[in-house]
C-alpha cells in the first residue's frame, strides 16, 4: 500500500515537475523560449519516426544478417 501511495505521488507531483524544470533549463542553456523547444522536440520525433519507417527499416540487422546469407549462399 505505501509503495502505490509513493509511486502515485511521485508519478502524479514529482515528475511533471521533474519534466517542466527539465524544460525550462534546456531552453535556457540554448537561450530559446519554451515553447520552441517543446516544437522542435516534437519535430525531431517525428522525422525519428518517419527515418524508422522508411530507410531506416532496410537498415535492420536482421534484415540485413538475412541478405547477407542469401547473398552468400548464392555464391556457393
């Protein structure tokens, strides 16, 4: 019972604090106003995602293990 109490505070009051200071001293050390900062966030994630989906999955190493094989099994 005092475990879910302490996760429930900590979830609920420490880390959106935790995020908003994280926030706040990002923007200022790259002297940008806050809400820049959450849209460029966002921004990065999403071309992430996009990267991951398109080129990026040909990049996959267990794509890539299974070419490779094919590949030399085809020279032999």
């Amino acid at each position: 019972m005092i475990a879910l109490l302490l996760y429930r505070t900590v979830a609920d009051h420490v880390l959106p604090w935790a995020m908003a200071f994280a926030t706040r001293m990002l923007a200022r050390s790259l002297n940008m106003p806050e809400p820049l900062v959450h849209s460029t966030g966002d921004y990065v994630v999403a071309q992430v995602i996009a990267f991951e989906h398109g080129f990026g999955r040909s990049l996959c190493p267990f794509r890539l293990a299974r070419l490779l094989r094919a590949w030399w099994r085809g020279l032999h």
